[in-house]
DNA sequence: TACTTGATAGATCGATCGTTCTAATGTCGA
DNA sequence: TCGACATTAGAACGATCGATCTATCAAGTA
C-alpha cells in the first residue's frame, strides 16, 4: 500500500467520516459523491462500504457527528470569551467570520450547506442536523441563563440568535464577504444586551 | 400533443421557467436533473434546450428571476402592511412562516435551497443569488430610511434582518416547524424598533 | 498448518447525469 | 405551393451516480 501524504485521522474509518465532513461542508449533499469521498480519504470503495454498510446517508451523519463536535467547542471558546454575555454572542458571530474567511468561503457549517436537500426526502438526516442544531440552541440558551435570563426567554433568543448565525453565514458565503457576520454580530451584541437588561 | 392538465404558464418556456423555481426550491441545485424538470413543464429535452442552449446555469438564473419576483412582491406587500416599521418587518417573517407552513415545509427561499452548493464553482450563478440578496436588502433598507433612519444604519439593519429571515427559514425547513420564523418575527420587531427610536 | 475474521481492492451493475444530435412537425409570409 | 424558420421530439453520447459483488490480503487463534 502507498501511504502517501495523508490527512490527520489515522484509521481509514476516521479518514473517511473526515473527508465527508469536508467535501459536505464545500459541496453540499447531492453534489458529492460516494467514489468522491473515498478518493478524497485514501480509501477504497470497499473500505467505504465495509464501515458504513448503510451508504451514503450513514456516511453524512457520522460526519455531522464529528463535525457538530467542531462547532460546538468553537461556540463554547466564543461564549466563554467574555464576562459580557453580549460580547460573547457577537464572538460567535466573529469566529465564524474568521474561520469562513480563511477557508476562501469554503469551510462553512455543515448543517447549513447540506440541510435543505434531504427536507421530506431522507428522514435519517432530519433527524441528525435537528439534533445538532437543538445542541447548539441549547449551548448558547445556557450562557443567557447564567446571567439570570428566565429560561423560556433564553429558548426564544438562543433559537432567534442561531437562525442569524446561520443566516448570516449562508450570506457571507454568497457574497464572499464577511460583511453579513460582522454586522450580525453587532446586531446580536445589543440583542443579548437588551434582553438580558430585561432580567 | 396530449395537453394534460398543466401549470400557470401558457407557453413552453414559462412553463419551463416555473418547474425549474419550483424544483430548485424543493430539491436544490444538484438534486434536480434536467430532464426531470422536462418532465414536470411537460416539455422535451429539445425544447429545453432550445430556449436555453446554455442548460442548466441558464436555466437555474432564468428561475430565480422568476422567483425572485415573487419574494419581492411578498416582501412589499409586508413591509407596507403596517405604518408601523416594527410590524411590518415582524410581517414579513410571518408571511414566510405561513407560506413555508402551507407548503409543508417545502417551497422556501430559492436562493437558500440553491446557493451553497454554487459557491465557488458557479460565478454565472453566484452573481445572480448576490444581486437578489442585494434588491431584497435594499427593499427592506428603503422602508427604514423611510422612517428617518440613517442610510448606513438602514443597510446593516437590513442586512442583518434578511440574515436572519433566511436562517430562521432554514431552521424552520429542517424543524418542521415555524417556530424558529414566529420566534424570529418578534426579534426583528424589537430590533427595528430600538433601530427607528436611536434616529 | 488450517480456519476465522476484519479489512482492502476494484470490477461491475443499472440508473441517471447534462448535453448534443438529427429528424420531424408546425406556422408563417411570399 | 414553396421555402424559411421556430419549435418539438426523443435517441444517443460519455460520464458519473450509489450500491453490490467477488476476490484477495493480513492478523489472530486453535
């Protein structure tokens, strides 16, 4: 076998679920392919089938998995940045705009990039990117509740505050300018600070 | 010719225009063939490709003018639904919450349902999803400056509204739910409010 | 040494992809 | 009636899709 220059996972499997974590994030869901990934990974068709017997649908939601992981410990890093619950919500915004525009708009959020296609047609996928969405409300509900936010209202702004995250990615994106990030975290900043004034 | 029982448009190339905004909206980019949009104008692959001899990138941007028309015409009819501008950009959220609703979750935001999966390798394609994205934040900017808010306060604050119109859009698409645009709709109020109340 | 099991390798399947092509059909004015 | 042109019709192309298949290889156990 010719180990060339691979990426960071060291098993085939971990290689795998990575290379579809990325390829999912640039390209979407219907605009990548199985034989794709496997390339992309160093693997065989073979290989691919032997981990995730169920296909292509198992393949993207263990990708989620691992890349919901990533989100998840980014908000944590934004959230706990500053004492001001309203600077660190706009940190989120902020992150996201560093990392998009490393990336040439390439790297976004996964859930984001491949969520739309599978509505009413794959169930199993629904299931998971709901899941990681209810994830990372629920993180960013827990940082307003640490400021004495009354926990429905904490619910309402963590959904509202997640919907212009991911809103304002899609945009950036679009445009190939972190203009929209930016100006959401602003926005976001005197979101939190109002509701939070409001005990 | 067995002319069945067809769709708004009379001629052939409306009708093709018409089944291509639907599908994109429904299924994205990559997850609509051409033929299958043949299919459902009742049109041929001849047809198609008669009126659009450059295919597929031709005929997705001839679609989002089309649709791009119809979020236009929605987001007026909102934002002149009350003298208030809180209310009337809340109106605008709801009116996609219903329209989502009433679908079943499946006929959103074209350029949402079909903008990621382009970025980066479609510039044809990118470039009409940014000019739609441009008139409709222009169109919610216009309304702010119409209650005396400041030119470059109005753009960020309709850049970050239509951030979150979107994203909210995407979370209620993958929820099966519209809380995410109800819960969205009251947000914006208040934002829009604290934005006309600074001058 | 035999046997089992996890993993790798890639040919092959039928279906569909976007596109191109030729031929036929309909609709005009001359 | 005739050509000119717009439109329709669908076969066909090479490529790729997701998935299945058999065969091989490597490591561990008896």
């Amino acid at each position: 076998m010719s180990e060339g220059t691979e990426g960071a996972g060291t098993t085939t499997r971990e290689r795998i679920v990575d290379a579809t974590a990325a390829l999912l994030r640039r390209q979407g869901y219907d605009g990548t392919g199985v034989k794709q990934i496997a390339r992309e990974a160093g693997a065989t068709l073979g290989s691919l089938y032997h981990f995730f017997p169920d296909g292509k649908e198992q393949l993207a939601v263990a990708a989620l998995r691992r890349d919901s992981e990533n989100y998840t410990a980014l908000l944590r890093e934004a959230l706990d940045s500053s004492d001001d619950p309203a600077e660190a919500v706009a940190a989120c915004a902020l992150s996201l705009a560093e990392r998009l525009r490393e990336s040439d708009w390439r790297d976004g959020c996964l859930v984001a990039a491949a969520a739309l296609e599978n509505v009413g047609r794959s169930p199993t996928i629904q299931v998971a990117w709901k899941e990681s969405l209810a994830v990372w409300q629920e993180q960013i509900a827990a940082r307003l509740r640490a400021c004495d936010v009354r926990p429905e209202i904490a619910d309402d702004t963590a959904c509202t505050v997640l919907s212009t995250l991911e809103g304002a990615e899609v945009l950036s994106r679009i445009t190939s300018d972190d203009k929209p990030l930016r100006t959401a975290a602003g926005y976001l900043g005197t979101l939190v600070t109002t509701v939070c004034s409001l005990g």
